[in-house]
C-alpha cells in the first residue's frame, strides 16, 4: 500500500497506540453483515441456511419493520404514503424468501440433472448469491446466470466469497464489493487473501469500517493522522476521530464535536454509538452523549429510534412520550424497548381524535392491539 496522502500538517497529539486499543474494544459491537438485514429468515428450512441466518444485534436498521410484519396477515385500506417506501422495503424482505424457496429445489434439479434451469431473469442478487454458496453449482449455465444476478448487489457479493469461486467471478465479486466499506472491512478481515485491492480501497476512506483494517496496517499512522486533519470540516472523519482517540486534546475534541453538531444526524448518531465503547462511561455521557443527542435526534424518525436504542436505551420510555416522533419509528422504538406501548396508543387516540380518517394511527393501533395479543 502505498502513502498516496501525504499529510496536511503535522498532529502531535496522535495516538495510534491508543487508536488500537479503542479498536480493539469497539471491534467486538461492530454489528457484522448479516442475510436478517436483507430478507425474512423465519420458515426457511434449506440445508446449511441456518448457518448464515445467525441473529444479528442491535443491526443497522435501515427502514422500520415491527408494524409492517406485524399487520402483514391482516391488511387494511391503502397505506399511508408516508409508509411506501418502508412498505416496498419489507415487501423486497418478504420477496426475497418467497423467492429462495421456490428457487432452491428448481435450481437443484437442474443441477444434478433431473431439470431444466429455471428462469432466473427476474432473481434478485441477494438470493442469487444465496443460491450460489447452498449449492456450489459447477461451471456452466446456472452458474453463470446466478453470477451475473449476483453481482448486481454487493451483500450478494460478499455471500459468494465465503464458496469456491474461479478467477473472473472472484474479480467480479471484488468489484462489487468494493462500493461498501463495512463489507470490504468484512472480507478483509475474513480472507485477506482473497481481498485484492480492497485494502487500498479502505484506505482512502474515512469511516470506522475502514480503521477495523488500515490500524493493523504499516500506514496506519499516516491513516489515522489524515483523518484527524480532515475531521474538522468532514463529520463522517469526525466520528472516527472522537471513537479513536478518546485522550486527544479538549481542542480536537471540541472541533469534532461541532463539526458532527453542525452535520446530519446519521454522524452524530454513529459517533455516539462507535465512541460509547471507546471512552470512559462519565466522561462519554458529559463530552460526546450530551453533546451529540439533539443533533442525533433531531430526524424524529430512523436516527432518533436507533439513539434510543443503542446510545440511551434507558430513556426509550420518556423517548416515546415525544409528540413528534414518527409513528412507524415510535413502534419500532415500542418493539425494541419492550414498552407497554401506552404513550404510542395515547397518541393514536389524539391523533383520531383530531383526524378519524387517520390511517396511521389506526394501523398502529390494530399493531398494538395484536402485540397484546401475542401475535
């Protein structure tokens, strides 16, 4: 690897010793690629599925799921539109399964010779590369056809490295790799040897999946200083700074904070979560926590659910009571937190109140009705 970034300026307070040991403590909670992220896993019974559908803590959840799954059997009227989107999401979830199972013994047969290959014109790249490391097909045309789906989606292209793959596919599936940190990090840490250039890929990244590799590198100190020059104007740089170097100068610090203060949410939120493993628990909560939250939370939807879930779990309840919260999220934050659920039906009973045409506030109350239920 070679130095291609020379240094800004010189940061005498780097701790590189330091960022290791940080690393070291964070590495353990850094959630790991997982198919629970991508598909539904419930009721798939296929030899050696078990083994990749381990449960995955405290995932980056990307859009909500607990009302959706849970109205899923007992549908009413058109959806909100402010829910499409998550809605389209947990349909690709729920697709992605159908589809795998219907697939599965299709593609079998084809491959030990009792059928033709199904059409894979429409199979989506997540059971694709699901298809491919279950049954390790030879050479020829349903390989061929699973590859070509397969390397349209990057986790798809993470599964495949854990089979045999020959030289052009194993190019192929590095290409597609490359465009998501936290699976490169993955792979490298998992095969370096099979990684290619992902490595130099890293290191031209900012971001906290990129130190889990480039710290046990020769480069790691030319990395680590880079990013602390960068920190002040880039929040994402800034994140990786407070997580890293919890002892560096209150000056730093301070110019991190206000960068991260000053960014989106999903920094704030990162830097909290990453750091909360890396600093001292009252200096953390004083500095970083009490800082970062409003800004964190400030959505009142994705990143203010995952604050209350990973970063503050102990205040989820009072976290709930807030009228703004959106309502997907506020169940999600509900379902997590294992609350009664009480502040959320108070709210969809106002919101009925005011509006008895409201859609969302009935959806969530048949969800909350059911979790009573035990459904």
């Amino acid at each position: 690897m070679s130095n291609k970034y020379p240094l800004q300026k010189t940061v005498d307070s780097i701790d590189l010793d330091g960022a290791r040991r940080a690393m070291a403590v964070l590495l353990p909670v850094l959630p790991q690629p997982r198919i629970g992220e991508w598909m539904t896993v419930r009721g798939i019974r296929i030899p050696g599925f078990e083994v990749l559908a381990v449960p995955n803590t405290l995932s980056i959840l990307a859009s909500p799921k607990a009302v959706l799954e849970g109205i899923e059997q007992d549908p009413v009227a058109p959806l909100p539109s402010r829910w499409i989107d998550a809605h389209r999401q947990h349909r690709q979830r729920l697709a992605r399964s159908t589809q795998l199972l219907g697939l599965h013994s299709a593609c079998l047969r084809a491959e030990v010779g009792s059928g033709a290959i199904p059409s894979l014109t429409d199979c989506d790249g997540v059971v694709a590369g699901l298809l491919l490391l279950l049954l390790r097909p030879r050479l020829g045309d349903l390989r061929a056809h699973l590859m070509r789906a397969t390397t349209r989606h990057p986790f798809a292209s993470y599964l495949a490295t854990h089979g045999m793959l020959v030289e052009a596919e194993h190019r192929a599936v590095i290409r597609s790799i490359a465009s998501d940190t936290r699976l490169s990090s993955a792979l490298v840490r998992r095969d370096p040897a099979a990684a290619d250039n992902l490595s130099d890929r890293l290191y031209r990244s900012n971001d906290v999946w990129s130190a889990v590799v480039v710290l046990e590198t020769a480069e790691a100190q030319t990395w680590l200083c880079r990013v602390v020059n960068a920190a002040a104007p880039d929040p994402i740089a800034a994140a990786t700074a407070i997580t890293l170097q919890p002892s560096s100068q209150e000056t730093l610090q301070h110019a991190w904070l206000t960068t991260l203060q000053e960014g989106e949410p999903e920094s704030a939120y990162a830097a909290a979560r990453w750091s909360k493993a890396t600093w001292p628990p009252a200096r953390w909560a004083e500095v970083v926590r009490n800082t970062l939250r409003s800004t964190a939370t400030s959505d009142l939807g994705r990143f203010y659910f995952l604050w209350y879930r990973d970063v503050e779990p102990e205040r989820a309840d009072d976290a709930l009571q807030n009228e703004g919260l959106d309502l997907l999220w506020g169940a999600e934050l509900t379902d997590a937190s294992k609350n009664c659920g009480q502040a959320l039906r108070r709210r969809c009973e106002m919101r009925l109140k005011a509006n008895p045409d409201d859609t969302e506030a009935k959806l969530v109350l048949r969800w909350l009705a059911q979790r009573e239920q035990g459904h």
